[in-house]
C-alpha cells in the first residue's frame, strides 16, 4: 500500500520538480503600460487608462455602463446606495459568501437577511429568497459562487413579481454567462473585485456595471466624491475620453467620499482583460475535464453546472466530499492531505455568516447600534443555515482556479490523488 505524503510519503506531485500555473499572469505588456503611465505624470483621477479600461469592460459584460472603483466591497456599498437601500430595508443574501456582501449592507445601515443556499451548487436558494420576504424587503444580492452561477431566471421572477432590485456580486464570475448573458449584465448592477486572487486582477480594484443611465450616474458621482457626471452618457455611450473634465465642480450631487481606482490599476487591467477569454475558455475545458475524472472516483460529487451555463467562469474549483465513503475520515483532514499530496492550497467554503469569525457586527456598537431592535436585526446569530453549515463543516473542497490553467495531465494527478488518498484513509485514522 503506497505511502501518504501526510504520513511520510512520496507526494503525487512534487511542486519543486512540476510547479503549478503560477498567478497572477504578467508579461512586458504589463511593463510597458505600468512605465507609459508613471510617465505620463496622469496616475488616478479619470484619466485615459480608466477611461479605457471602463469602455472595455463595459464591452465585455454586454453592458451599456461600467464605472471602476478602488474595490470590491466598496461597489457593492455604492450599489446599495445607488439604489437608495437604507434605515428599515431589509436585503436577502446567502449565508455562504464572503462577509463583505453582509457587511456592506450593514455600512448603509441596511439589515442583511442571511437565507441558505442550494446543496448542488452552494448559491442562493431561490424558494429560501421567497420565504424570506417581508414589505422591508428592498433588494436581493445574488453570489455568483466559486464555479457555479445562481439560478438567474427564478430569482428574475421573484425580483420582478416583488418590485426589488437585484445587485449581482460577481467576484468570482468575471466573464460567466447565463444563457448568454454575461454576469454582471442579468440584474440591476453586478458588482466585481480584482483583488489578487480573482480572475482579472490589479491587486486590487473593483468596478460597478449596469444598463441603467441613472444608476450609472449615481454609481459615478458615488465613487468621486459625490460629483454629479454631466456628461457621463456622452463619454460612455461614444466612448468620448474627456479625462477629469467630465466632472464638475460646481456644486455636489451626493454626500459621498473618494472610491477612485488609480491609473496603475487600470493598465494592468486593460492587459488582463485582453487575456481573459482564453484563460476562461482554458479553465472551463479543464474544469469539464477535472468533473468528468471526479464522476469516476468513490467518494467525491462535482458540482451541478446548469444547461442554462453558456459559459463558465472558475473562482475556485470546487467539489462535495462524502465523508461515510472515505471511512469516517473528517473532510477537514482529507484536504490535509489533498494539500500533501497535489502541492496545492485545498481549502474549505467560506465560513456561513452566522457563525463567521469575520462578520461581527456587534463588535462595534458604536457604529451599528441604531437602536435596539436594529442591533438585534443584524446580529448574525438569529439565522439558521443548516445547508451552509454541512457544506462547511463536512462537504467543501475548494481549490484556486490557476489549477485550471495548465494541461489535462495536471488534473489526472489531481484525480490520483484523491484516489491515493480513498485507498489509504484508514491510515489517516489511526
């Protein structure tokens, strides 16, 4: 019987011998805008990298409008206030993403309901959103997860049959497509991060999109200072670059404060823009490929893609493992070794939002204690989410998407792997 790595043994594949794709991805081109901008003396405020990067991306999720800004958790916030979400409404999430998409709804002084989520692809649960309703309810954010997109069209007709907004968080699903409709384009806003590890990066950054010219306006003014962009439509719509003279001074349009990308970010961007639909194509081949190698092996689930998926889009390859198939062994030492074995960072799903170590509201009553009945409406605590606690607890096998950015025979290690491991796990319960 061959030796776990975690015990001693020889790994599956050795990383100082066949390291993995490493991310993120740069070249001279990179170089080459990052030197023409600090030349330029332009490194934030408008000008022609931003301009540009915003008529691309705009492009490129089939939307009439995108406004960058300095993150990803502030645009969910400027999408929230775009909206006009505030004191007494209520806004439906799953309980399974990262805390910025609660935490923000609490920055507007908004009360985040927390709702499960599916078992088969871990995003909202379109009947829990329904169940959840009340008059408070303004809007719902959707979490487009890991691999996996919500069921767009149910939470459409919900969206529609209750007079709410619909606010995409699309930082995992840059370039993902629900039947032919690129994430970020289906509701009201999508919101996106280019933090380090997503699937276009400048480190960190972020951007707002929508086909509506008022929220638009709004998200624009949002993320400088409150500046009412007068002739916003005119440079999106004819890609007119007017640098900073497309905003005036006379005069604020909104309360609001400085959620500016800087000029650096956006070089990188307009390159890593350029190379994402062949790194998505890549990664959705191999994502097919690594699913179809899992459907073979004892003990391990990949996770349901939807017919109405016409394009994928990887944050995280991710699937279920059964626990009662690998003898009892906890999920939690099964990535262990995963880890040991392949070389690469196995880790669990996000933690679920009620029982969070990072969403703590009430840590900080200074700013979040309205009054008393808010200050009990957003404790966490008050959810119960059985679907997110097994899919933490006992299912969740995530893995960083440049897995899927190298060749087929990566993946057949992978898939070795876990089977070298389903043959030995008894010896990891001694």
């Amino acid at each position: 019987m061959e030796k776990l790595a975690l015990l001693g043994g020889k790994p599956v594949r050795d990383i100082r011998v066949n390291p993995w794709p490493k991310w993120p991805v740069w070249d001279q081109n990179e170089e080459k805008a990052l030197i023409e901008t600090l030349n330029s003396g332009i490194w934030s405020y408008n000008g022609p990298m931003e301009t540009e990067f915003n008529r691309r991306f705009a492009e490129f999720t089939g939307t009439k409008y995108a406004i960058s800004a300095a993150n990803g958790t502030v645009t969910l916030q400027m999408a929230l206030e775009a909206c006009a979400i505030g004191v007494g409404d209520e806004v439906i999430l799953p309980g399974l993403t990262w805390q910025a998409t609660a935490a923000t709804i609490i920055d507007v002084n908004a009360t985040p309901v927390l709702v499960d989520v599916c078992e088969d692809n871990w995003c909202i649960d379109p009947k829990a959103i329904e169940n959840a309703i009340t008059p408070r309810t303004k809007a719902i954010i959707p979490v487009h997860l890991y691999g996996s997109f919500c069921d767009m069209d149910e939470i459409l007709k919900i969206a529609s049959k209750h007079h709410l907004y619909i606010i995409e968080d699309c930082a995992h699903k840059h370039g993902g497509e629900w039947n032919g409709l690129k994430a970020g384009s289906i509701g009201n806003i999508g919101s996106f991060s280019f933090q380090l590890s997503k699937l276009l990066t400048a480190g960190e950054g972020g951007a707002l999109t929508t086909n509506d010219f008022k929220l638009a306006e709004r998200l624009d003014a949002l993320r400088n200072c409150g500046r009412r962009p007068i002739e916003m439509k005119k440079a999106v719509d004819k890609y007119v670059d007017k640098g900073a003279g497309v905003y005036s001074d006379q005069g604020n349009f909104l309360q609001s404060g400085n959620y500016r990308i800087t000029e650096f970010q956006a070089a990188l961007l307009i390159e890593g823009l350029k190379r994402l639909p062949e790194q998505n194509r890549v990664r959705d081949e191999n994502g097919i490929y690594m699913n179809s190698l899992l459907a073979a092996i004892p003990g391990v689930t990949p996770m349901k893609r939807d017919k109405r998926e016409t394009r994928e889009a990887y944050y995280n390859f991710s699937f279920r493992y059964k626990q009662n198939e690998f003898k009892g062994l906890a999920v939690s030492k099964f990535r262990e070794a995963l880890t040991a074995e392949s070389g690469i960072q196995v880790s669990p799903s996000y933690e679920p939002l009620n029982n969070c170590s990072l969403y703590v509201p009430l840590t900080k009553p200074a700013r979040h204690k309205l009054n008393d009945k808010y200050w009990k409406g957003i404790d966490p605590k008050r959810f119960r989410l059985p679907v997110c606690d097994r899919i933490y607890h006992e299912e969740s096998i995530c893995i960083h998407h440049k897995v899927l950015m190298g060749i087929k025979a990566d993946l057949e290690l992978i898939a070795a792997a876990i089977f070298k491991i389903y043959d030995n796990a008894e010896s990891l319960l001694k």
